[in-house]
C-alpha cells in the first residue's frame, strides 16, 4: 500500500476562521499505516464550527481549555448533545456528523487528532444552516477522491 498522505504542514495555522483558530502541532504516519495531524483549536465564545463530516478521516478530540458542546449522530438532523469540560475527550468516527460549540464566555480550546488515509483541509463535507450556510467544497473533494483513487489508498485490515 502506498504510504497515506498529509497535506498539512507542521506548525501551519488558520486565524481567520468565522469561529477562531487552528494551528498544527505535529504530522506524520503511525505503525498501522495511517497519517496523523496534531492540532489546537481555539473556538471564540458563542461560536461554533459548522455541520460536517469527512470522508478520510476520524477525529480524536480532548478539551484543553473551557467547556464545549459536541453534537454528533449518523444525521445533520438527528445529532445528540455531549457535554465535554477540561480534561474530557470524544471519539469522532469516521463518516459521522458533529460540530463542536463554546457556549462559554472565554475562548475554548481543544487538542485534535486526525488520523486517516488521506489529510487534508479540504475533506469536509458541510451541512449548510441557515446560521452557517458554508457548503462543501465540491471541486476540491473531487481532487481528492480522485487522488485517493489514482494512489489506491484504503483503511487498514
């Protein structure tokens, strides 16, 4: 199999979020074949990130600073609530719909793992609401199925 693959890099960051920050602390590839990207994100009070999904990649998510609100379910519609403070973690599998948000009155921040087949900034699937209506950047996730194809990458075992 060919090595998977992480477009992140190393100590890049994004500020300009609608809804804070991310910067990367670490890429690489771990034993079982599968990249990682390491990231902290920084959500400002009152926001939240949009409904949303990967096709790539699972999530491991630990709040480091703050409390959260993590909404996940197979469904945008059909997402229940968790309420994560510091120290508490969350599994986001692969292909499941979630948004995380900061009810609080100072910034939240959480420690991301990625770990998938192929990284990239661009593998969301978004969920447009009318409070969020981003959508999905269709020609990039093209780009990126096609890339995964081409590459014949697949989840181990």
């Amino acid at each position: 199999m060919t090595a998977c693959i992480v477009t992140y890099k190393s100590a890049e960051r994004d500020d300009q979020r609608p809804w804070g920050m991310w910067e990367t602390t670490g890429v690489g590839h771990l034993d079982d074949g599968l990249a990682y990207c390491d990231k902290i994100i920084t959500v400002n009070p009152g926001c939240e990130l949009s409904i949303q999904k990967h096709e790539f990649r699972q999530e491991d998510w630990r709040i480091t600073e703050g409390e959260a609100i993590v909404f996940l379910g197979d469904t945008p519609d059909q997402l229940k609530a968790y309420p994560l403070k510091t120290g508490d973690k969350i599994h986001i599998p692969l292909g499941k719909w979630h948004r995380i948000r900061n009810n609080g009155a100072k910034p939240m921040r959480f420690k991301e793992r990625q770990t998938g087949i192929y990284l990239d900034e661009k593998d969301i699937l978004r969920y447009p609401t009318e409070k969020d209506p981003r959508t999905t950047d269709e020609a990039a996730m093209q780009r990126i199925r096609a890339a995964v194809t081409e590459l014949g990458l697949a989840w181990p075992g």
